[in-house]
C-alpha cells in the first residue's frame, strides 16, 4: 500500500486508502454499462470527483434473483461509502429495479448517516411520456427489470394515459459484456427482439431503452426500427436529474469534492475493461482492480 500526494483514494493490489479529503460521486453498473450514463455526467457537470465501479466479474445481473442483486449493490454501496462518496448514482436498471428501494428504506437508515443512492428508473420515467405522441411506448430492458414492474408502475405515475409494452431481451447484456456487440449474432438478436416488440405494440412511436448496455446497439437498433420510431437512451436524462438534484440539495452539493478527477475500478479483467469501457465512455479509460 503506498501513500498519495493528492490524499485521493489509492488502490494497489488489493488494498486502498480512503482519503477523508476526497468526497466523489459514486457512478455504479454491474459492468460495463453504467459508463454511457457516466458519461453523460461528466459532460454536464466536470467540476466534481468521480469514482466508476463496474462489477463485471459478477454481470450481468439481469437474470438473478432479488436478493442477489441487493446483496452485491449493497456490497459496492459501502466499498463507495469506504472510498470518501457521499452519493452514489446506480446507473443500472436491475438494481435500480431489484434493490435500490432496499437500500433507501433500509440499509441507509441502518447506517444513520447522510449518505444518498439515486437511481435511474425514477428520472427516466418522469420525463419518459414527453416523448410520445401515440401514447404508445416501448420498453426494453433485462429480464430483472421487466418482471419488476418498476417501469409499469412509474410512467403510470406521471404519464397514465401512456400504454408502456415491456419486453426483455435476455441476450443483448451478455453479447455486450462480452464485446460482441458488433457481430452478426448482435443483429440476429437485436432484429428479434425489435420485431417481437412490434408485432405486440405496433403504434409504438417511442422505445426507451431501459438498460445502461444498450446504448451500445444504438446504430443497430435503429437500423432495424422504422424511422418514425424515436429510440430514448437514459444517459442525458439521468445527468440532467442530478444536476437538479444538486441544486435542490445544496448540503450534498456543498460536501462533494471539485478537483474534476475519475477513477475506475473493475471487479474483472483490467485490460478488457479499458478496451470496452472506451467505447462505452467515448475516451480512454484506465481502470483498477477491485477484489470486494
Ligand atoms: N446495465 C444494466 C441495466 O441497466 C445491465 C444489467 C445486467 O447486468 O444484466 O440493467
């Protein structure tokens, strides 16, 4: 373990430092997706700290049960809370979906501190509807996600004359996590998924794409949709949630740190995080290794 100048949060091998001096945002995905939404972030407001976990060694999440998904969100949760963040953004659906009520109505008053974990569900569906003008939506997502309801029961909230068609496609996560998402199997898969849904929902004018990896199938996506259909990714969304957020909460504001860093870590293979994690954020990343 080795000391750091700057006092900011340092990792060698499987050891960190926490710095009482750094307070980060938390930017948190079981893998590789949550960096479309981090990305998103930074552009809009670059004058915080950022640390990026992506739990790749355990993704995807979208096939595991509840108490799974809460278990490992919990566990990133307090390594972020070790490492100086006093909010962590869960830019992932699943757990946004499987865990996060959890943790807010639980674990953190557990805690009996002030740390905050947003989500990606709530800002996505109260802007989702202004979108639409059939009032007929489409939402992909993982199978997690889907069978929660969290969409359904959202958008209802702010939006009840939209008719929202879910459909979860099980393999577009796994084709991405494991860098296919340039291959034909990606449009085999992504035409099927896409024709399902409007064989279903054919007055579909909007579909939002409700998992953090998909974003990455964006050109496929759209090659297989008419052109009338408007395909929504959340990254824009949720960065221009925070940003309200930060101005309604100016004692969370104030407690975060600005010196403008980003620090990534991975729970997986270095190497392959910094070759996909760069097409997902759109620059180069170079990330450390986490063992939780
Ligand atoms: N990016 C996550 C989401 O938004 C992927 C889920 C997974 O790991 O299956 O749902």
């Amino acid at each position: 373990m080795r000391k750091d100048k700057n006092l900011g949060p340092v990792l060698t091998g499987s050891f960190y430092i926490c710095s009482m001096q750094s307070h980060p945002i938390g930017v948190f995905d079981s893998g590789y997706g949550g960096l479309t939404v981090f990305k998103e972030i930074a552009a809009r407001l670059p004058q915080y700290d950022y640390i990026y976990l992506g739990d790749n060694g355990r993704a995807p999440y979208g096939n595991r049960s509840y108490d799974t998904v809460h278990q490992y969100t919990w566990e990133c949760m307090q390594w972020f809370f070790k490492m100086g963040c006093p909010l962590v953004i869960v830019a992932c659906n699943t757990a946004s979906a499987k865990a996060l009520r959890t943790i807010q109505q639980q674990d953190l008053p557990a805690l009996g501190n002030d740390k905050r974990v947003l989500g990606v569900i709530r800002p996505t569906a109260e802007v989702i509807g202004n979108y639409t003008q059939t009032k007929e939506i489409g939402v992909l997502g993982t199978k997690g996600t889907v069978n929660s309801g969290s969409y359904l029961l959202e958008i209802n909230k702010f939006f009840p004359d939209v008719n929202v068609h879910q459909l979860a496609c099980p393999m577009w996560v796994p084709i991405i996590e494991y860098g296919e998402y340039n291959s034909e199997a990606a449009d085999y898969f992504v035409k099927q998924y896409l024709d399902e849904l409007l064989s279903k929902a054919p007055n579909i004018d909007t579909i939002l794409l409700a998992c953090t990896h998909y974003p990455l199938l964006m050109g496929k996506i759209k090659k297989y949709l008419p052109e009338n259909i408007k395909v929504i990714a959340q990254g824009d969304i949720v960065a221009e949630s925070l940003e309200d957020y930060l101005t309604r909460h100016p004692e969370m504001e104030s407690s975060l740190t600005k010196g403008g860093s980003m620090q990534f870590f991975t729970t997986d293979d270095v190497n392959d995080f910094n070759d996909h994690g760069s097409i997902f954020f759109g620059k180069p990343v170079s990330a450390q290794h986490l063992h939780l």
